[in-house]
C-alpha cells in the first residue's frame, strides 16, 4: 500500500488528474474522464447518494455527460474504514444545523452522510418496496398527499433496484402483490432476529428474512458479507451494495466525472429562467459549472438549503418555490424502540443489525389512525446502546455501568413508521453561517397528532411481542426518528407540487431534484430502495423526453 | 465489582485478523489522546474530572479512562455533532457555561465547589440539573436539563464506550474487520469473543478470555 493511498481523504480531493479512487484496490485507481469548467455538460449533479449516485450512472450509460459532485470525500472502505463507532462518524454530515419544534431531529448522525455515496455508505440496508397503495394514499387511503406515478411502474423499477443491488433475501415475501424472488438468498438469522420471529409468532403476526443489500454470496468484487456488525458505520470489506461500490464505479466507467470534496453553494439561472449551472467550493476557491441541466440531489435538508440560497432576482423565494412548498412538509420517520434482556447471551452486535423483519401493520388497516410502521431486529454498538440507556432511562453512574456490562443479553425491535406530512415541520435559512459563508439550515420539527398515535400502536405492539417472546426488563426508546423526506414534492399540479413526476421542477425545466425531498408521503418503510427506484425511472424519462427534443 | 468477563481484553486482539489497519491507526490515536487541558481553565478542569467521576465512576484497580481529556480533546478541535437546539450555545460555549453554574450552584447549596462535595451531595446536584432544576444567569438561557443529557451524557459517555477499558468491561468482542463473525446463534460464542463467568465458572471464563485470539 502506497503511503498516498492513506492520505487522508478530506485533506485533497481524490478524484482528480483523470484518475478516481477504485474502491475495490488498496490504493487503487481507475481511470476517470474530466471536463472543464466552461464546458456545458449535459447534467451537472449535486449529490452522489442514493438517488444522485444512481442517476449519474444511468445518465451517463446513456450517453449524456455528467459531471457529479459531492461534499464529502472519496473513500476507499478497505484503506479508510475502521471497526470502530467514533473514527466512522467520519461518514456523517457534522457541520452546524439549528433544530428546533417540540420532537426536534437529532441531526448529524444515522440521517444524513457527507460521503460520495451519500448516507448508502452508512446506512442499514433494508430494502424494501412500498405497499402499493401509499402511491395513492390520498385517494384510496385518504391521508396525505398522491403520488403522481403508478405503482405498477414502480415494481418494475424496484426490481430493476433490487437486481442492480444483487439484494439478499427471502423466496417469497408475506405481504403485498407477488413478487418474483431475491436475487440473493437471505442471510442466516442472528439471535437477535430470531427472538423478533418468536414474538411474532406469539401474536400470529408474519415476519420474514429482511431484504439486505449486502450480498449473501460473491457479487463481482464483493464478497460475501462477514457478519462483523458494524454496517452502519461503513462496510470496510465492500460485501454493502452502497451507491460508492455499485452506482458510482459504474457511473465513472460509462464516462461521469466525480467530484469529492465539492460544496455547492448556489445553483445559477438565467434571465430566461433557466440554470446554467452551479457554483462550487473545491480547493480553497469557487469554482462554476456550466450545465444544460442542474440535478439536486443533497436529500430532504441539503436541497432545500441549496434551492432557498440560490434566491435572485428572478426567484426571490428561491428556486422552484412558486409553489412555496420548498423545504415544507419535512418527513422523518417514527424510530421508536422496545429493548429488553433474556438469560441466554444475544450478542447482537454480529451480523447486520436488522436480519428479520415484520411489516404486518403497513398491510392491516385495523387501527385508528393513518398510516402503517414495520419493526426490525437491533443490534446497537455500545455507544449507541449507551446513548439509548441515558436517553431513554436517564441512567448514569453505577446504574449505567452496570447495565453496560449486560450487553450480551441485551435485545430489541425498532419501527420505522409513516409519518404524515405537516407544513409546520420545514427547513428554512439561518442567520448563522458556515465555514463557506452559506446560511445553516434551521429545521423545525414536531409530531403530528397521528404521528403520536401510531408511536403509541407500535410501542404497544413492539413491546406485546417483546414480552411473549420472554424478554425481561423491558423498556421504550420513546424519542427517535430516522430517514428525510418531502421538502421538494413531486405531484401533478404545480400549485402544491414542487416537481413532477419526472423529478423535473414546475418552474425550471432544466432544474431537477433526485432524492428523498421529492417523497409526498414517506410510507412505513426505510426509503433508500424508493429513492433509487424513482431515480431509475428518472434517468429512463430523461432518455425518453430528449429523444423527443423535449429536455 | 466482581469482573463478569475475568481476564478479558480486547486489546489482546489487536493484531489479530479482527483489526485492520484503519482500526489499529484509529485505537492508535484515541489511546494517545492529550492529556489537557488545552480547551479548558485551570478551574474548569477541577470541576470537569469531578463531573466525570461521577457520570462514570472507575474502579481503582485499573487505569482510568481519561474522560475529561476526551472532552477537553472534543472542544478544543471543535468537533460538531452536527445540529444545536435553538436554545443551548455552540458546545464549547456550553460547557464552560455549565461548568460556573455547577460550581455556583454548589456554592449555593453547600458553600463550597462542586469537585469539594462529596459524591452522595454532587449526585444529587447533578440529578437536580438532569430535572432541569437548576437555572440562573450563568447558564444563559440553557434548560440544565437538555445540557445534561446532551453535553454532560453524551460527550462524556461517548468518550467512555469508545474506549477498549469498557469494551473489556462489557464484554463486548470490539473491531471485527474483516474476519467478522461465524456463530450467529444464541448461546454460540467465536473463539475470538468474550467469555462470561457464570457462577461456578469463573475459572473457566478467564482461561477462555486468555485465548480470544
């Protein structure tokens, strides 16, 4: 291994000199194609995650130039990641957000990522389709808003996400329209997964293998997943299909040029109303790209920020916003959890945190609220489990020592839940400013009154199942929240939409966001396979409407 | 405190196929941390420790987890978690804001400093300020209690289960790149995992703990 190899990503950017890291080699590299500033790519993307990654491939297999760019550094997980909680909060967005409202998000961590690959280089894997009938949730389920696309399309480009994923998982799954099979089989249970199919058995619930993208056998450079336990800080053998080991060395190969350590600061449009591109922060100086189209691609706090500061004259609300919506109806989801200890050691911590899951109450209809939730087996590492035992118990001293040492025993289920879009809940501009001289995001968040009655249906159930399964010493993490959405909607009417169906913004038509933002509802399941489904089909819609002269 | 995992350390594993290069240079580094103080007073400091000592208290037959100097470490490189309540001052701000109010209110209740209480009075100071009790002009518009359980709990108990001393402590197995894990199942232990002394076992638990290699 080179002693450049090591260097440290944040100091300089990687990808650059024609060359970007190969994230399979210890100190490798792969040849990558550059374009210059002046020159008018096609698509000029900001973001490369789950949505921004997936695009830049796409576009650039289909011929169209792309220039991506990203804040955060270009990793190679086998030279730069650690076992260990705190050096990989490397992985996180840290700089400065305001948060306020009565549930305030506790920003910084498992929400958001400053990485090429966005938050897929962190995140937990699950991949799962949204029921059906959340694509119309106003019209057949009356809550919150439509999506203007069908959910039949959708299947077919959940499939598309799932292969291109290699995701492992059960034959058949228990619930919704029939489904072809994983293309990978689903990864042995651990102990902790296994307590989560005792409960629900207790209570004649259905559960299953939970669909992961890490694969359960060798996949072209990745090997089969080790079951080290520490996914959600990065997987340093590269057995994680994160948008960094599947998206972008593909993008990089069809001819998209990558760019790490590139803030963007300020989308630039034109007297007529259009972008002509974005000015960037990359080397200690500011920088502009020329584009024929601008994608967002920075999720549902870094977009907004970037449409409400690229304000001009033209666009004094920001940009796309004659709807007003930009940064409005601000999604996370319900993240709540029942936690407990049996004799027998767990040891939790082994294999993905998440290795069963059940989604019975996205698909009963049986409660009074809206909305559904599906609960997962956990797995914490010992801060986040400490976190857990201060926060949730407010233990410390002795008693939380002492609850530390029984680790081994410990275990545990978690929902993800919908929670219901609220004007009130936004992300708006702060006085305060960054290292850039860019206003911080001030984000203000609080349940709503539905919100707040599924928490108290899932912590009842969670913990039913908890104790029919035999678990003691049970208590609630009542306070968590995970994943973004809904702060750029897509819809078809652009007085309460903020994008199309195409992810094509109402007001700019070469302006497009390409991420969770454009969620009008977030459904009871973890986003990230949704947002890649939606940028698939995207990449598809710009092939089909240039074809046409229409872009 | 009788040991539940006897001889176990999870630094025995360090060269083995559990740590990679990238943890070994990361333990490397937080093992060497300042001593400090570099980000707080002289005064500051005595108040600090205290704090620390009874956030998470150490037994005296091991080395102590330097708590404070993790803390001091966090401030002086400015290192964000990524969001600030609308209410509380940016984090360094925070903390030397706090510490003049718990060594005022110590002075109030006890007419001493907060290092020179004893632990049963301090605890109870702190279970004040983690109740949101205690306010006052030095603590500038902070809730106490959301200082308590976002500075005082989690840098200082962050700093504590990111050290291999409570690793060890609990048992935990630690770094597991890339070997990783072969026996997911209940009741099943990797030769390279803690072993837990049941009563009766101790004996057998600490040879185990000898070998986790």
């Amino acid at each position: 291994m080179s002693s450049e190899a090591v260097r440290d990503p944040f100091e300089a950017p990687r990808a650059a000199q024609g060359r970007a890291p190969d994230v399979f080699a210890p100190g490798g590299w792969v040849p990558m194609r550059e374009y210059r500033d002046d020159e008018a790519v096609d698509f000029v993307i900001v973001g490369t995650g789950a949505g921004g990654g997936t695009l830049a491939c796409r576009l650039a297999e289909k011929g169209f130039s792309v220039v991506a760019l990203d804040a955060g550094p270009f990793f190679r997980p086998l030279d730069d990641f650690a076992s260990d909680e705190t050096e990989q909060t490397k992985l996180y967005w840290t700089d400065q957000r305001i948060v306020e409202g009565n549930d305030w998000m506790t920003m910084g961590g498992k929400n958001s990522g400053k990485a090429v690959g966005g938050s897929t280089v962190h995140f937990a894997m699950v991949s799962l389709r949204f029921r059906p009938d959340w694509f119309k949730a106003r019209t057949t389920l009356g809550y919150g808003a439509d999506w203007p696309i069908d959910w039949r399309e959708m299947w077919g480009y959940y499939r598309q996400a799932e292969e291109a994923l290699s995701i492992s998982g059960p034959v058949s799954y228990p619930w919704g329209p029939k489904r072809p099979r994983y293309p990978y089989r689903a990864h042995p249970i651990n102990a902790a997964g296994m307590m989560l199919a005792k409960g629900c058995e207790a209570l004649g619930m259905a559960w299953t293998p939970t669909p992961l993208a890490t694969v359960s056998a060798p996949r072209g450079k990745s090997p089969p997943c080790v079951y080290r336990g520490f996914c959600r800080f990065g997987c340093s053998t590269n057995a994680k299909q994160s948008a960094l080991v599947v998206w972008i060395p593909r993008a990089i190969a069809a001819g998209a040029e990558i760019r790490d350590l590139a803030m963007v600061g300020r989308v630039e449009t034109n007297q007529a109303g259009l972008a002509t591109g974005v000015h960037y922060h990359r080397e200690d100086r500011w920088r502009f790209q020329r584009a024929r189209n601008v994608v967002v691609a920075g999720y549902a706090v870094e977009t907004p920020r970037l449409l409400l500061m690229s304000a001009n004259d033209l666009f004094p609300d920001g940009l796309a916003n004659s709807s007003g919506l930009v940064g409005k109806n601000l999604m996370t989801q319900p993240n709540q959890a029942v936690f407990g200890d049996v004799a027998e050691e767990i040891r939790w911590s082994k294999a993905p945190p998440s290795t069963t899951i059940t989604e019975h109450w996205n698909y009963d209809d049986r409660k009074d609220f809206h909305g559904g939730y599906c609960w997962m087996g956990q797995g914490p590492l010992p801060i986040e489990w400490a976190s857990i035992q201060t926060g949730s118990r407010g233990l410390w001293g002795d008693a939380l020592v002492r609850e530390m040492q029984n680790y081994n025993h410990a275990v545990g289920i978690k929902m993800v839940g919908e929670a219901m879009p609220d004007e009130n809940n936004r992300v708006t501009l702060a006085e305060e400013t960054d290292r850039y001289g860019l206003p911080i995001s001030h984000i203000h968040y609080s349940w709503t009154a539905n919100d707040r009655a599924l928490i108290d249906h899932a912590l009842d159930q969670m913990e039913q199942s908890m104790r029919a399964a035999g678990v003691k010493n049970l208590f609630r993490q009542e306070q968590d929240a995970n994943h973004l959405g809904g702060t750029a909607r897509m819809g078809d009417d652009p007085r309460t939409s903020v994008v199309d169906a195409d992810c094509r913004a109402w007001d700019i038509r070469n302006l497009w966001v390409c991420d969770g933002s454009v969620f009008p509802t977030v459904g009871g399941v973890n986003p990230s396979l949704t947002i890649q489904a939606i940028a698939l089909r995207t990449a598809d819609r710009i092939e089909a409407l240039a074809r046409r002269g229409e872009l | 405190m009788t040991r539940r995992f006897p001889g176990y350390d999870v630094l025995d594993k360090r060269t083995t196929l559990s740590w990679n290069a990238p943890t070994r240079r990361a333990i490397d580094r937080r093992l060497a941390v300042h001593p400090g103080p570099r980000f707080f007073s002289a005064k500051e400091w005595v108040t600090l420790r205290a704090l620390c000592a009874r956030i998470i208290p150490q037994p005296a037959d091991r080395p102590p987890v330097p708590l404070a100097a993790y803390v001091d470490e966090k401030m002086f490189l400015d290192k964000t978690d990524g969001y600030r309540f609308a209410g509380m001052l940016p984090q360094g701000a925070a903390w030397k804001a706090a510490l003049a109010a718990l060594d005022a209110a110590a002075r109030d209740y006890h007419g001493c400093r907060f290092s020179e209480l004893s632990a049963s009075d301090q605890d109870a100071l702190l279970t004040r300020m983690q109740k949101g009790d205690l306010a006052g002009p030095l603590w500038q518009g902070m809730p106490s209690d959301l200082f308590f359980s976002k500075r005082v709990l989690h840098d200082i108990t962050s700093a504590y289960y990111a050290h291999p001393t409570a690793w060890s402590e609990m048992g935990w197995a630690g770094p597991a790149s890339p070997r990783g894990f072969v026996r997911l199942d209940k009741d099943r232990r990797d030769p390279w995992e803690a072993a837990e002394a049941y009563p009766g076992e101790e004996a057998k638990a600490y040879r185990e703990n000898k070998h986790v290699v």
